[in-house]
C-alpha cells in the first residue's frame, strides 16, 4: 500500500474492503483483540449455550504496554512490516466508519424517537423487553436484550406538566421491571421490584403512569438483575421539556449519545466504532448534546477543536454553566452541553480511557466524529471519495445537505435530509 499524507483522507480505492475483509483485518469474529501487548475480552461470543462467560471490554489494569517499545525494537524485518500493518488498519478503521454514514454496516437501529398515542389527554407508550441478536459492530452480534428490540430503547419525550402512561410487556424468559431515572414520580411507579413493586415476570405486563414534573435528559432502564439486564441493552433516554423554553439554552440541532461498556462491548447508541454514527452540523451551529451513560465504567468524552459548554447536569442547571474538551460522564448522569460549532472539518469525538477507544488494530468502541460543515467542507464530498453506492438503497444515510427532524431511515434517505437523520433540528 502506498502512503498518503498524514492530512489527508483515504485514498479509498486502495481500501476497498468488504465486511469479510474488514473483520479478518479487525479480527473481531469470535477472536481477541490484541491491545498493545493485552488482549480485549472480544471473544465469548461463539459459547454455543449462549452464555456470557465474561465481560467484553478491556480494564483498564489489563493494558499492557506497547510490545516492542522503542527499546525492543525487534527484527527491523518485524518493525517494518509491523508500522504498516497498524497503519493500513487503522486507515481501513476510519474507510469503514465513513461507509458507515452511507450504508449501515451493521443490523439494527436504536436511539430512534417513539411517538405517543394520546388517550383522553393522557401520552402513551408501549414498550415490549425482547430478547434479541444485536449487532454491535460489524460482524460483533451479541445476545442482547432491548426495549422495543432496539439498543438504546425508543427516544419518549414530553413536556413538564404531561401526564405520561408506558404500557410494558416482558418478553423475556425473567423477570424486569423499568426504572423512570431522574424522573419525580409517586413513589410506586419508581420501577424497584421487592422495594416499590413486584417484578414483571415473564409473560406480564405493568402499566407505569405519572405527571411528568422535573425537565431534563432522563432515563429509562431495568432496574432488575440490572448489571446484566442495563448492561445488555435495557435502556433509553427519557427527555422531558421545560413548559417554559425562554430561559433554554438556543440550539440548532440535538444529539443524544447514551454510552454503555462491558457486556456489549464500548458502545455509543448501541453501536461501537466503525458502526457509530458521525454527528454533522454546520459552521455557525449550536450543537445540543445530551450525553448519558448507562454503563458501568467513567468515560471522559473528549472533543477535539472545540468546547463543550455545560449547561444541566440530571436536568439540574449547572450556574453559572462551564466549557471543557473533556467530559467525564460518571455512570447513571446526564451532562448536557452547547457546542459552538466554530471551525469547519472532521474532528475526532472520543473517550479518553484510551483502552475503550484505540488499539493496534485501529479504533473501536467509544469513537465518532463531529464533522462540521462549511461552504468549502461537505461531507458528501468526503463520502463520494468512499467506495460509492451505485444504487438507491432504503439504508441509505447520506443523500444531500439539509436537516432532518426525524429519525426515519428509511424516510430520511427519500428526502432531501442528509447525514443529519440521527441529529433533530429544533423547531
Ligand atoms: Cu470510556
């Protein structure tokens, strides 16, 4: 393989690799990934019970350093091949992340905004518990379990001062129940079981009921053999709008990035690099960004180029708000942020636990970008340097530039949205 500049893109011709070739390169089927000398947990998924043996995800106790520091270098035979190994990985990475945003590598789409049915006044929801396949990453399908059967569960959202009904039916072989996090509600709709309710066994229902009453980026999840159950894909965003949105930050376009690690893997909205989606604004822009992690670790989410400025944290003001590059998000909080969006390009949207983001196989996990658009920058002129789609496809993600308001794939790719179908324009 020929090099290219350090600044430059992929010269995706010389990467064409389809999803066989791309897993062998990653090594992701079935097989550990090797991180700088230790190894992530990748593998336990081919156990034929389907049980999980372990936890996938890398401690970070468990990384080792480099193998062949600067001091061991090796056979320069070795360290010649080695460099361009990680470095043709690495590019493939980052080539398969930008298909992405075209066509969905992986199966299964979560995140995805769920519209209430009103009955007499009342907002109201159906969720189902499911058991299902999840597809991680390309090729990574894990026995997951998802509300509605998708990871995160359907977006609810509602206004301070609505009253709220969510119809749940378990569909699994156990019990659950569903928590309503950082939500006032009457102490018998707090979803505990053996604390405020028995547990939904398998087969039943319970219907949930309150008036929503504190605005913020909340949360759903189980809260039932939760380290298993959350950890494998039992979780949602709850958004509750203030009744009065005078006093709100202004924002053009909202993101909401729900971080889970471990049993799934590093996961942002379900899905783990290359599989993750970009967030595209343009230049000018308020980026809201609703940050929650539902997983068991700390993961710092650092931006590149840009601040965060931190206005709420679990629906609280933050006063007077404050800017950072790198957000510690703790497990079970909800930071949201304002990003001005100021200089046009592509920049790197990571967790700062480097083992939850980057080995020598290139990234993975907890990893995106914010590509920021400008009259000279378009990512649809990135994307057509990608390995291009010749035909229409109902995945398809990117058509042109423009703002979506919804979350519809398949409505998004028949419309003029584009690359925006997973940020929501503010009306
Ligand atoms: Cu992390």
């Amino acid at each position: 393989m020929s090099q290219h500049p350090t600044n430059d893109l992929p010269t995706i011709q010389e990467v064409k690799l389809d999803r066989r070739g791309f897993l062998r390169k990653a090594g992701v089927v079935g097989a550990a990934l090797p991180v700088a000398g230790g190894m992530i947990a990748a593998a336990c998924y081919d156990d034929p019970s389907g049980q999980k043996l372990e936890p996938t995800g890398v401690p970070a106790s468990d990384v080792k350093p480099n193998p062949n520091p600067a001091t061991q270098p090796g056979t320069p035979e070795a360290v010649s091949e080695e460099w361009k190994k990680i470095d043709a990985d690495h590019q493939a990475g980052v080539v398969n992340f930008l298909k992405n945003q075209k066509e969905a590598l992986t199966e299964g789409r979560g995140n995805v905004p769920l519209e209430p049915r009103i009955e007499n006044g009342v907002k109201v929801w159906d969720l189902t518990v499911d058991e299902v396949d999840w597809e991680v990453s390309p090729g990574q399908v894990e026995k997951a379990r998802g509300y509605n059967k998708m990871i995160p569960g359907p977006i609810l959202r509602g206004t301070v001062g609505d009253r709220v009904r969510i119809n749940v039916t378990n569909n699994l072989e156990h019990s659950t129940a569903v928590h309503w996090h950082g939500i006032y509600v009457p102490n018998n709709m707090d979803g505990v079981p053996f604390v405020t309710q028995e547990p939904i066994q398998p087969g039943a229902s319970f219907t949930y009921e309150f008036t929503l009453r504190n605005s913020g980026s909340h949360m759903y999840h189980s809260h039932h053999d939760s380290a298993d159950q959350v950890n494998r894909g039992l979780l949602g965003a709850f958004i509750i709008e203030p009744a009065d949105k005078s006093a709100y930050p202004k924002y053009d376009r909202e993101v909401v990035l729900i971080m889970n690690d471990s049993l799934l893997g590093f996961t942002l909205n379900g899905k783990g690099f290359p599989a993750t989606d970009a967030i595209v604004a343009k230049k000018g822009e308020r980026l809201l960004v609703r940050w929650m992690n539902e997983g068991m670790m700390y993961h710092p989410m650092h931006l590149h180029g840009m601040a965060m400025e931190v206005f709420e944290r679990d629906g609280y003001p933050v006063n007077p708000p404050y800017k950072c590059d790198n957000m510690d998000v703790p497990p079970g909080s909800r930071y949201d942020c304002i990003i001005e969006c100021f200089e046009a390009g592509l920049w790197a949207f990571h967790c700062h636990v480097l083992s939850h983001a980057e080995n020598s196989a290139g990234f993975f996990g907890l990893v995106t970008v914010l590509a920021v658009e400008d009259e000279n920058f378009k990512v649809a002129d990135i994307l057509s340097r990608v390995e291009a789609l010749d035909v229409p496809d109902p995945r398809l993600r990117v058509a042109a530039a423009g703002a979506t308001a919804g979350q519809d794939i398949a409505a998004s790719a028949k419309g003029k949205g584009a690359f925006t179908l997973w940020c929501e324009t503010q009306v």
